[in-house]
C-alpha cells in the first residue's frame, strides 16, 4: 500500500516544503487538495494545467527527487447544495478535479455525494438522521431523484477519463454508510463511483471500519487514516449526535465552506473527538484495518488526515504516521509468515 498525507493540514507553507516535511516522515505519497470547501493552495494554477502541457508538466517536475508523488485529488464540497451558487461551484470543482487527475496520470478523486434541501424550494441542506416518520421518507425520495440526476452525469465524465470517484462516508451527506453507497448505485448505475474509506466518520457513528471495509470489498477504492475518541463520560450525558457547536463571529478566524456558510466551534468537553492515529484505536486495531484495505486492493492509497487540534501540524503528522507504519510493518510481517 502506499501510505501517504491529505494535504490541508500543510496549506500553511510552499507545496516543496509540504513535500520535505512527508518525506522526512517516511512517507510517500500527498494526496492534493482541488477545490470544494477548501482553495487549491498547492495548485494555484489549475486552468493552466488543463490548458497546457508545458504548465502540466512544470507542476509534475516539482515532484521529481522528493520521493513523494501525488496520491490521489481531493474535492470534498456538496455539490447538491440548494443554494445553487455553492451548488454549481462544487460541482464544477469535481468535474474539473476529475478532468485534472486525467491530466495528471491519476485515477481517484476524493469527494463527498452532497446533500440537497428537502424539497424544490428549499434553501438549506435538510439532513435526515432516523426517518421514523413518512415525510422525513417523502425528504428522502426527494433528495435521492436530486443525488441520481447529479451522480449519473459525473460517473458519465469518470468513465470517459477512466477516474474513480471516491465518495467518503460523511454524516451530513445523503450518502453516508454502505446501504446509501449501494442505493446510490442501484439508481445511477454508476460503474466508476465508489468509496473512500474514512475511518473516523465510522468511529463517531458507532460503525467498525474494518467490517465496513469487508462489507464494501472493491467499491472501497482508497482510504484515509484517521482517529477517533469517544469521551465516554460527555457521550454518555449527549450521545454521539452532539450538538452544542458555538456560531463564530466575523471578528474570530473561521472557515468559509461556500457562499455565507461558515465551519462553527468544535463543542468544549465534546462528546467526541478526531484524534491522531493511536489515541482513539491502538496499532493492533490500525493494522487490521490496513489488512482489510490489502485484502481489497494491495495498492491502496491510506493517506493520513490530521485534524486533533491538541497536537500541532507536524506534531499531530508524527504522530500519525508512526503509528500508520507500524500497522503496515506488522502487516507486512504477518503477511510474511504465512
């Protein structure tokens, strides 16, 4: 497998700096960020390099030596926001990423499925948690025909370019755990749409990665490593759909997610938290989850995603990856044996 670094965490310096610091951890591969919520900051020069081959070129050559080489593109957005003009620029950045990874000998776009209003005139994403009643169903039918329409066109684009979509398993998404990944694909019919295996996303929902790995099989077509604690004492007062997020101010630092939608405070004394690899589910546990990715696909693109804000960016990395290598030598080393 080629263990590699979803490059958010890193947006803060040059992408050759970016580079050094996954090397220096022992890594090998960065998967890149291409648009949706967050700005292509290490390929500021997107247009171009679908242009030009001279431009796509350059961009690859900063690559050459550094023992690091692209691991896939990520574009996570909703492109089925009811707000079309978020809506319409998320979708444009999955057609271009995958359009991009073409042009740049890849093959996998990270991204999310979206999540439309509840009806026409909506003109906020309606997430349905527990449809026990019929007209949480009536949101759903609604939203599925909006998710087919969207979904068919792109797997159309994939198939031409040969990229698969990598949907990642995102609560506030309509496709959220395997039963939508199937019925996404009963409805579209989809042949180059399949999933990227997020553990964490799992962990929070009381899901085991592994088994959903096993359950999935060759839909899962890359994963990223990421952890997850359950603070038991605040879970077991608000339960794992906590919801006591704080609205930050113009005046606070805060991240644009598209037109007037802002990412809110993390709750304090959260019933949860994304953590570094090892501080929510030890070695053993990692390693058997890259067991399941190798058993699927040895080729596998596991890229770390650091989002523990105890721990710095590089601390937070390093910590992270000792852990991701140490699964992949037991793994390897159990594979030996046999």
């Amino acid at each position: 497998m080629k263990l590699g670094v979803y490059n958010a965490v890193l947006h803060d310096r040059p992408l050759p700096e970016a580079l050094k610091v996954i090397a220096d951890l022992g890594l090998t591969g960065i998967e890149i960020n291409t648009g949706g919520f967050l700005p292509p900051v290490h390929m500021p020069n997107i247009d171009e390099i679908l242009e030009s081959d001279a431009a796509r070129d350059d961009y690859l050559a900063i690559f050459d030596g550094t023992g690091v080489s692209i691991a896939g593109l990520n574009c996570n957005g909703n492109p089925l926001h009811p707000n079309r003009a978020i809506a319409d620029k998320h979708a444009e950045d999955i057609r271009c990423s995958i359009q991009l990874a073409h042009r740049l000998g890849q093959n996998r776009v990270v991204t999310m499925s979206g999540l439309p209003g509840g009806e026409p005139e909506a003109t906020r994403p309606n997430w349905i948690v527990n449809a026990w009643n019929s007209a949480a169903l009536d949101v759903l039918d609604y939203q599925w025909e909006v998710a087919a329409e969207f979904w068919k066109e792109t797997d159309q684009l994939a198939r031409e370019l040969d990229v698969k979509v990598a949907l990642e398993l995102h609560p506030q998404n309509l496709v959220f755990n395997p039963a939508d990944v199937y019925k996404l694909l009963e409805l579209t019919k989809a042949t180059h749409i399949g999933v990227e295996l997020d553990a964490s996303h799992l962990f929070w929902q009381q899901m085991d990665p592994v088994a959903v790995v096993r359950h999935l099989g060759p839909l899962v077509v890359q994963a990223a490593a990421k952890d997850v604690r359950v603070n038991t004492e605040t879970a077991a007062l608000y339960g794992v759909l906590d919801n006591r997020f704080r609205r930050l101010s113009p005046e606070e630092e805060r991240t644009n997610l598209g037109g007037d939608e802002w990412a809110n405070e993390w709750p304090k004394e959260s019933a949860w938290d994304f953590v570094a690899l090892g501080k929510g589910h030890d070695t053993a546990y990692w390693t058997e989850f890259l067991r399941a990715l190798y058993e699927v696909d040895p080729e596998m693109l596991v890229n770390i995603e650091h989002e523990d804000v105890s721990l710095g960016r590089i601390e937070g990395l390093e910590a992270a990856a000792s852990v991701l290598k140490d699964a992949d030598a037991a793994l390897t080393a159990s594979l030996v044996k046999r």
